[in-house]
C-alpha cells in the first residue's frame, strides 16, 4: 500500500478528494470490485472510478463491473508491457488514458461537476 499512498501524496490528490472516498485494494476482480461498490452505495457504479497502471488488474475489473476506468500509461507501467496483457481485448472508449495521477483526479473532478449540474 505505501507505494500507492506515495503517488497519492505526491499527487496532492488529498486536496480534491476527502480521505474516505479514496480506497486503495490489495487485489483486484469481481469480488474487489463489489466490495467497493458496496462500501460507497451513495454512489451508483458510473460514479466510481478506477484509476490503475494495469490494463489486466485495475482497468478489466473495474470495466467487467460497470465502473468507470482511468489507465495512467507512462512513469508507472511496466517497460516490459507486462500489464498491457488482458485475457479479452479491451474496447478503448470504455477507458480513459492518461499519465498522470493528476490528470485522472482532473477528469474525475470534471464528470463529477457535470453530474452535479444535471442532477
């Protein structure tokens, strides 16, 4: 956990998002990706996001559960292309690239703005 901790510290992420809306799990799937939905249940699953470096463990569950999912490609992704591996081609438009922590916080924070004013 220190290691994700760090890159939201470093982010400053803590100036956008409250301590308890921000969760980091261990490991990832369905069963994580319920828990988290389960965990927050004032939100509906459109309004959650997954931010990750791996397409196979943080972007494919998060997708299978109807979250949205923000991939930060760059710094943090193996060089090796280990985690661009998934067991089904991922659709694109289902995901977000980015690469930077802060620019997923960014586009979280604005869908977030735009979900207030519709609602």
């Amino acid at each position: 956990y220190r290691v994700q901790w760090k890159r939201i510290n470093d982010a400053k992420l803590d100036t956008h998002f409250k301590a308890g809306n921000r969760l980091i799990v261990p490991h990832k799937g369905a069963e994580q990706m319920e828990f988290v939905c389960q965990r927050y249940p004032q939100y509906s699953r459109d309004q959650i996001w997954m931010v990750g470096d791996s397409l196979r463990s943080d972007i494919e569950p998060a997708i299978a559960s109807g979250m949205n999912a923000i991939l930060i490609d760059g710094a943090y992704c193996s060089a090796a292309g280990y985690f661009g591996v998934t067991a089904q081609p991922l659709d694109e438009a289902k995901f977000t690239r980015v690469t930077s922590l802060t620019s997923a916080a960014m586009i979280i924070l604005h869908v977030a703005e735009l979900h207030a004013h519709v609602a």
